[in-house]
C-alpha cells in the first residue's frame, strides 16, 4: 500500500531494439543522454555526466511551467548489464531516490531493460513511473533511428 509514510518505487520494463552494448552506451553519453532522458513535453537543458563510480550527473528537464534540476552520482556501472546513480530532484520541495537500469540480452541482438527508480516519496510515485515508461519509449525511438 502506498501512504505518506511508505516510500515506493517506479518500474518500467521495456524490450529495445539494440543489443545491452549499445543501450549501456546511450545512458552514458551526454549528447545520446539528452536525447531521450527528458519526458516529453520536458525538453532537455542542462545534460552532464562523468560516467565512473563516484562520477556526478546532472540533467535539467524544461517543461511550459517549470525547470526540475536532476543530479545524482554513479554508484555501480557494470557493463554492458547494471548502471547505478541517485537521483537527487528539485521537484516539488525536493527529494532524493536512486535508479538502477538492468539490461539482459533478449532475442536477436534486443535488450530487456528494467528501470527501477527507488526511494520516491509516495506522491511521486505514479508520475515518475509515468515518466520513465515515456523516457524508455523515447530511447527505443532513438534506437530505431539509429538502427
């Protein structure tokens, strides 16, 4: 059950098509980063990362009503299978949660990519688990262009 008192995670799982190499990639370079990262409508500002552990990220989201700043740090990057990194918003008063991206080969040069996205105060729940399913659609977008 979800409460004010009970933090929860977003999940979204999504098969793209592109093997777990090139997906970990894209999760790792700024420019490839910004183009899918924000959820539309959001567009991208600000998009830095220094991909090691203990290396910073920070991603700026621009919507019609306002700018949420996310940064975070690296806490595992195992590839071409797990990335780690806190995610630190300005949404709302403020919160911090931590995302772990799995990617596990699946078919024919395909990845099954799960994006959990822990830690989130209950009344963000929802959105974010919104805006991850739109942040994945969109890197599968950008994937099929690509390929």
């Amino acid at each position: 059950m979800t409460t004010p008192d009970n933090p929860t995670s977003a999940v979204v799982r999504r098969v793209l098509p592109a093997p777990p190499d090139v997906v970990y990639a894209e999760w790792l370079d700024p420019e490839a980063l910004a183009e899918f990262i924000c959820p539309y409508p959001a567009r991208p500002g600000i998009v830095e990362c220094d991909p090691r552990v203990g290396g910073r990220l920070r991603i700026d989201m621009i919507d019609p009503e306002q700018v949420v700043t996310i940064t975070g740090e690296y806490l595992v990057l195992d590839p071409p299978t797990l990335l780690r990194f806190t995610w630190n918003s300005t949404l709302g008063d403020g919160f911090a949660g931590v995302v772990t991206v799995t990617l596990e080969p699946h078919g024919d040069a395909q990845t099954a990519m799960t994006i959990e996205h822990t830690r989130l105060p209950w009344q963000w729940r929802d959105d974010h688990r919104k805006g991850w399913a739109l942040i994945a659609e969109q890197l599968e977008r950008v994937l099929r262009a690509a390929g």
